[in-house]
C-alpha cells in the first residue's frame, strides 16, 4: 500500500464504517487481512479492492461480500513519527 501505508504501520479500524468508493478497507482474503483501496463496486455491492503502489496497480482483490470486511482503517498510531488520519 505504499505510499499511503507502510510495512510495521499499525491503524485503528472502525469496524462500523462501510468502506466505499476511493476508501480504505480491511478485509478478509483467504486466510489473512489486508489493507487495500475500494477502487469499485459492482451492482450487488461487492467491493473490489487494490493497492495504491503503482508497480501492482493490475493486482486486483474481488470482488468481495460486505461480510469479507472488517472495517475502514482510520488513523495510523504507530510509528509514532507518521502519526495521523489516513485517507
């Protein structure tokens, strides 16, 4: 996800937050969690989710269920020197 994450940043989640369009969005793909960017939805409301690193910019997750989603990353805590919201 670099730029906008790095390995080693930690990230609260909100676990209420429906990620959307242009969002962040953690989610279950098979057997671990990733941190990756809603860049469609589809009619049923599957998200299909990539990073935001420009040499895997064909990688593509989906599309996934709301279910496969933990929740929309909201502020990076650690390390303490990238503090902050992330969008």
């Amino acid at each position: 996800m670099e730029p906008t994450l790095r390995d080693g940043d930690w990230l609260l989640v909100d676990p209420d937050a429906r990620p959307e369009l242009g969002d962040l969005a953690v989610a279950h793909d098979g057997s671990r969690l990733v941190v990756k960017r809603v860049v469609d939805v589809d009619d049923a409301g599957r998200l299909l989710l990539a990073g935001d690193h420009p040499d895997h910019a064909g990688l593509r997750i989906g599309p996934l269920e709301h279910s496969l989603v933990v929740g929309r990353p909201w502020l990076r805590y650690w390390p303490l020197s990238r503090f902050g919201r992330v969008a």
